[in-house]
C-alpha cells in the first residue's frame, strides 16, 4: 500500500518468484529517486498480472500524473493487468474495504484458483 505501491514494481521486476502484484494505492512519485531503484525505470519489465487500485481523488498519486502513467508503462499484456479506481483518496481503504477485498480475491482465484471456505 501506499509507498509499497509506488515501489513495489521494483522487486516484482526482479524476483522472478513473484507471480502477481497488488498494487493499492500507488503510482509514480513526484521524486526522481537514483536510476538504480527508480520505478519508471523497472515498471516496463513487470510482466506478471498487476491489479492496481486507487483513489479517483488521490492527492498523493494523482490520477493523470501518477497512477496512470505507471499503468500504462507495465510491461504485463493488456488481459493480465486492472486499474481499479474507487470514488475516494489517499485513505480509500476504509470507505471500501469490501469491495476492495472482493478485487483482490477475485483477482487472486483468477491466477491462482479459488479457495475453499
């Protein structure tokens, strides 16, 4: 979540153990960290499924400036990968944690089957 979201295509990029990503809340910083641990720099090379959720009025990752630019840089084809925005911002994760959770479990059984109860 969060800053885990904006740099969480670094270590997605990189270990190839890692078969999805959830991204919630996230998108590029307005920072220009070094090259070597830049994110702009490994979102291209994240091939794996990517769901990413957001706020529609995120004022720390911008929807035009931030999340958008991100998404469009992933590498993963076009059928793996979601942006999904909810009526909210930076904090949206209470306003809706069901519905939310219903995202990522749905994504979930989608790459790795459903889950018995």
């Amino acid at each position: 979540m969060s800053w885990g979201a904006a740099f969480g295509p670094v270590p997605v990029a990189v270990e190839p153990r890692l078969r999805l990503a959830i991204l919630v809340v996230g998108g590029f910083e307005d920072e220009e960290p070094h090259p070597a641990v830049d994110p702009v720099n490994f979102v291209p090379r994240v091939t794996v499924p990517v769901l990413m959720i957001d706020g529609e009025h995120d004022m720390e990752y911008p929807v035009e400036a931030s999340q958008r630019p991100m998404f469009a840089l992933l590498g993963t084809p076009a059928q793996d990968r979601k942006h999904a925005l909810y009526a909210g911002g930076h904090g949206l994760n209470a306003l809706f944690s069901r519905e939310i959770r219903g995202d990522v479990l749905a994504w979930l059984d989608r790459y790795f089957g459903p889950v018995g109860n």
